[in-house]
C-alpha cells in the first residue's frame, strides 16, 4: 500500500524534505544548503541522492510512496513540470525536472512554485484555515505570493500566477534580479538584496554596521533593534515596497487576507508595522484587511509539496 509521501521545499538558501505518513505526520526529515550556481540536472542528481536516503534510513522503497511534492522558487508549467526560470538559482531555467526524474523514478511527481505550496500548507492547516479567499505573501530571500480563490489554488494559464515579486515598480531602473529585470518589487524588497542595498544608501547615512562584509537579513535585523540609521533607512524602503506590492495585489484581487511567511517575518513588528502603516496610507476604502503571520513556520513548503500528492 502506498501510504508515504515526500514532500521537498527548495529554497535559495536550503532544501528541506520531509517524509510524512498515512497521517499527515511528519516523522522524518533532512535539510541541506542550496548551491545558488547548481543547474538543473545537478539539482535533480541531488534531489534524487537525498530521497534514497530518506527511503533508507526509514526503511522504505519506492513502493511505499504514493507520491513526491516538489517546491521550487520558479517560473514551472504545473501541467508538465517544466522549470522556465528561477531568479534565486539562475542556471536552473529552460529544464524538464518531472521528466528527468521520472526515468529514476516509479512514482507521481508533482511540481509546483514555492508560493502555492505555501498557501496551500497555510490555509489547510495554518493561518488561514476557515476562509473562502486567502493570499500568502512570502517575504524571504524572494518576494511572491499564492493565491487561494474559492478554496483552490489559482494557478493561471501557464502556472505562475501569483508572482507578485517580479511585478515592476521602477521599470529599468534599479538593481537587476535574477527575473533579468530591472525595478521588480522582489530587487527592492526581498532579503536577497539586502547587500546591494545597504551599498547603495552607505555614503548617505552614518552606521556601526561592519560595511567590509555583505549585510544579511541577520545584521541587518540586530542594527535595526540598535536603531542604527542606515538600518532603519533600508528597513523602510524595504517596508515601503512590500506594502506597495500587498496594496496592488489587494486592488487587483481585493482579497482580505494576507499571510505573510518567510525569514523576514523574523523582524516582526520592526517590518511589518511599517508595512501595515504603508498599506493603510493608500488604502482609502475603510473595509477590513487583515494581516497575518504564517503558523507553519519552516515547515510549511515540506508541507504544501506533499499536499501537492494528494
């Protein structure tokens, strides 16, 4: 009887999968960094490796699985698990992962984006559970969304709907993100460019930041509680941008409820009260938008992959 499921989230700074039972259970699981350079087959090759350890070590074969549920920070065609693009690894464009891994594989392969898998997770068993419609924000190394409308996710013609993260907002100016474009709300507001930015604002604004090594999320977060100017300076631009993105998917959608997931939902209040603040600067119809954090916390792209089997 095929009762397992695998669930595996890939992200731009690990992987996790996770092996879940009958149940819904998760009894096992493994996580490993992401090599940003790797390219399609590569990634597959390890993707392969690592599921043969989960099988082992839990005394399991393929037989005992009813499916494996892939996530990915991509552009993918769902109907053919076709990867176009992926701005966090960019050698992983153009490649047929369903494919190539079907002929090492005996079982269902489902691909699907990061942000979907996520909604999904979030709103079967996390922050939106009991509502009709539901976006998830994911603010991490990326920015995207996925959408959930009448209880299903919305997809699009091709499979990316949702990726509210490359939206432009300064079209052709600004830092260029791995969507190959210029001015997209991820290149402002996601973590991944967090470096660059805090280069770009250093000659403006005094810092006790160590500015001889890349910022991350991490520093970034220790200067802002220290209320370090340059901190606060790249905090609110990236609040700024953010809230514009909720705001616009709210007037295209107008859908009330937003989750956000994601590292940088680690800066809490310093973050996302300013993002609120923003929001509500242009929002000018006084009907309720509600703003939630993820419950699932890391887990839940392990969890949305293996609902994908489902």
């Amino acid at each position: 009887m095929r009762a397992y499921r695998i669930g595996i989230d890939v992200g731009g700074t690990k992987i996790a999968y996770g092996l879940f039972d009958e149940k819904n259970e998760l009894i096992d699981q493994l996580r490993e960094p992401t090599d940003a350079e790797i390219d399609g087959p590569s990634l597959a090759d390890q993707i392969l490796k690592q599921i043969e350890v989960l099988l082992e070590r839990n005394q399991l074969e393929q037989k005992d699985l009813k499916g494996i549920g892939i996530c990915m920070p991509s552009f993918i065609l769902f109907d053919e698990g076709y990867i176009c693009m992926t701005s966090a690894m960019t050698n992983v464009r153009d490649f047929a992962m369903r494919e190539y891994m079907a002929r090492r594989l005996s079982v269902p392969i489902v691909l699907d984006n990061d942000s979907n898998c996520a909604a999904l997770a979030e709103y079967r068993f996390g922050a939106g559970r009991g509502s009709r419609h539901m976006i998830y924000m994911a603010a991490s190394t990326g920015i995207g969304s996925g959408l959930i409308l009448n209880g299903e996710v919305f997809r699009g013609s091709y499979g990316w709907a949702g990726e509210s993260g490359h939206m432009l907002i300064t079209p052709d100016e600004g830092i260029l993100c791995g969507c190959r474009n210029q001015g997209c709300f991820m290149s402002w507001a996601g973590g991944r460019y967090i470096p660059e930015r805090v280069r770009q604002k250093a000659d403006s604004f005094n810092t006790c930041m160590d500015l001889s090594r890349d910022i991350d999320g991490v520093a970034l977060l220790q200067a802002c509680r220290e209320e370090d100017p340059l901190a606060l300076a790249v905090l609110d631009q990236m609040a700024h941008y953010l809230a514009v993105c909720v705001f616009n998917v709210y007037q295209m959608l107008n859908v009330n409820l937003f989750v956000f997931g994601g590292g940088l939902t680690h800066f809490g209040p310093l973050l996302f009260d300013r993002v609120r603040t923003e929001f509500d600067r242009y929002n000018h119809i006084p009907q309720l938008v509600e703003f939630r954090f993820a419950e699932l916390k890391q887990d839940f792209g392990m969890i949305g992959a293996a609902e994908l089997v489902k």
